[in-house]
C-alpha cells in the first residue's frame, strides 16, 4: 500500500461583526473611573437606541446578589437610600435647592434630623457582629467578595441574610 497524501487547509479567518461601541462622554476611562459603573445605552419611547449614545451608570450590589429574597432585597434598598439621605446633607443637596429670603436654621436642622432619624431607624435591627457587612455591601456599595474568598464568603453571605432578614421584619416588609 502506497503512502497516502494529507490534505492541508488553510484556516479561515474568523469573520466578526461587532456593534460600534457607545458614544458619548463617559468620562475618563480609567480603572478608578470606572470601577463599580456600567455602560447602558439610551433607550427613546420606542425602545431603541437610534444614536447610538451610551451613559455609565453605577451598578448597585444588591440588585446583583441573586440569593436576597425580595424582602432582603427591600430592606437593604432601604438602608441604602437612608444612607444616601444623609451622605446629601453634606453637600447640601436639599439644602441648598430652598429658596428663602431668610435663613431658618430650624428648617435646616428638621431636615438633618430626618434624614439621620431614618437611618437610624433602618439600622436599629442589626446586630452588631453583622454592622461591617451591611455597611460594606448597602453603605459603600461594594461587591461581598471583597470581605472574604471561599468559605469565609459564603459565611458572610449568610451573615447578610440573616442581618437584612431582621431589618425586613423591623421595617414590616
């Protein structure tokens, strides 16, 4: 029997097609700049996005942790925005958008009270050994991942549940 003859192919190139990537202003580009954001597109009415313009937007890490039930999910919300109430006040948010002729410090200091008494209110439930998680994950925004690897992770994962489990029932979620 005779030698037989390979054939050889050429490889083909691997032909793509990719979007253009979103234009717009996203600032920087940086790691620091874009670490915890992500890019979506603008939607119009219609659901399309005919400029092809994109907006970073930041990624909340409650909305990515698949295992909070809802009532989890709501209560951590709710210490995220009472957070967010009073982190306002130091940059004068609401503060500042009042027109008055003249200054009422009573009004000011109602609005501080507020803001802190909410969040006060949100975090009464949690114990004290759990405070650093939920403060990492609803306060900072920061991934879960970040406090532990491995077993440690899935310790304080559970640790959360059980912290924004007794936050739900305070609040009557």
């Amino acid at each position: 029997m005779g030698k037989r003859k390979r054939k050889h192919y050429k490889a083909q190139a691997a032909s793509s097609v990719s979007l253009a990537p979103l234009g717009g202003d996203h600032g920087t580009g940086t790691p620091a700049a874009m670490a915890g954001k992500v890019l979506k597109p603008i939607l119009n009415d219609e659901g399309r996005n005919p400029n092809n313009i994109g907006r970073l937007v930041t990624e909340c890490q409650l909305s990515r942790m698949e295992f909070l039930s809802m009532r989890q999910y709501q209560a951590g919300m709710e210490i995220r925005d009472a957070w967010s109430g009073v982190e306002k006040l130091s940059s004068g948010g609401e503060l500042k958008e009042q027109v008055d002729s003249t200054p009422k410090p009573d009004a000011t200091i109602a609005i501080q009270m507020d803001a802190q008494s909410r969040l006060v209110n949100a975090m009464k439930a949690v114990p004290p050994e759990t405070r650093d998680i939920v403060e990492h994950v609803c306060w900072h925004n920061l991934p879960l991942i970040r406090m532990g690897k491995g077993s440690r992770y899935y310790k304080r994962q559970s640790e959360l549940q059980v912290a924004l489990e007794l936050v739900a029932n305070h609040m009557r979620f």
